[in-house]
C-alpha cells in the first residue's frame, strides 16, 4: 500500500481534506487524535508530560488543558521542545502500529494510508511514508479560520502560525501542493479527490 504524509498549518484545511481522503475510502492515521490519546489521565505520555510542565496544564477535572499547554509551548522552543521529547516516542508507536494493521487490512488494500501529520517533516519525524501533500492557504485566511473556530486571540493565532513552516517551505518539500483558499468545500473536495485517484494508480 502506499503511504500519503499529508501536512499542512493551523488552518490550512488540512484536518478537513484528511476527512475527504477517508470519505474516498483511504486510512487515516490521525497524528493530533493521538496525541490527544497519549494524553489521556494515568498514561505514561500524561505523567511525564505533568511532571514535565506541572498542575498549570491540567484541568479541575485532571485532563489535560490543550490551550493551557499549546500557551506554554508555542511561544517556547526550549518548552516546545521538551514536549516534544516527551511526547513524540509514544506518539509514533501508535501510529506505526495502526499503519501496519491497515495494511494487513483486505478492507483498504485497494486504497492508501494518508499519515494526518503537522509535523510531517520535522527532523525527528520518524514513519516511513512514500509521498507527501501540503494543505497551504495564505496566512490571514488561516487566521480568520481560527478565530472564528476556536475563539482563541489573534497574538495566538500568529504565534502558532510562527511557530510552523511556511507554504513556500511546505511547497518546496512536498511532492504535492492542496491550495485551500477558498472556503468552498466542494473545491477542497475535487482537488483532494484528483489527488487521490493520481496515487490510486501508482498502486
């Protein structure tokens, strides 16, 4: 089977072209979802992760405040970083092994694995993945986006999109480009459906 790493910044589309992918009937390995899992009370990640950063990242109920910690790290490499240390091992474990289930997997051995990674070419990116897709959109489009789906300001907003590549970095280092600047989903659909059928017949 062939392996789709599909990146893209906050805002980009990305988790929304990974939504069409799986309508089409590939594998989604989803890289936050984990990271969310991994985070989970009484996992090892989360009490490394609140031995790491402290009682500021959780909330009353004991979970883990996702905005308390992205506050903290996405405006820190050094915190950032250490994150990452932390988080990355289990992360990728996961990952790996629900890859490896879909491909022994008869329901999408006429499909692809699309790898849903924000960090698709960080250094330290460790799966194995045979070509690659950037969801890029201009930066103040990605801003609105994110305003208006999460509420959060817009010094946050910048900050996180600082804190990623750029689309002339993502354009220059992947094998495909998904431009999302509209917000017609029916053009997201037919550019990501016309990928698709171009790695179906790589199969």
């Amino acid at each position: 089977m062939l392996r789709l790493g599909l990146t893209g910044g906050i805002g980009s589309g990305k988790s929304a072209a990974a939504g069409i992918f799986k309508a089409l009937g590939a594998y989604i390995v989803d890289a936050d979802k984990i990271s969310r899992d991994i985070l989970k009370p009484n996992t090892e990640a989360y009490r490394e992760t609140v031995a790491r950063f402290g009682d500021r990242i959780l909330n009353p109920d004991g979970t883990v405040d996702r905005k308390a910690l992205a506050a903290i790290v996405f405006g820190s490499e050094t915190e950032l970083e250490a994150l990452n240390n932390i988080t990355h091992k289990h992360i990728f474990a996961v990952m790996e092994r629900e890859a490896r289930d879909a491909e022994n997997n008869e329901k999408y051995e006429n499909s692809i694995i699309v790898i849903d990674a924000p960090l698709l070419f960080a250094p330290d990116f460790k799966m194995r993945y045979d070509r690659s897709a950037a969801v890029i959109a201009d930066d103040e489009i990605r801003i609105k986006r994110v305003l208006k789906r999460d509420g959060a300001s817009r010094a946050e907003v910048e900050s996180r999109i600082k804190s990623q590549l750029t689309n002339a970095e993502l354009a220059a280092r992947a094998d495909y480009i998904i431009e999302n600047n509209t917000n017609d989903i029916k053009d997201l659909e037919n550019k990501v459906k016309e990928l698709y059928e171009r790695l179906i017949k790589k199969i």
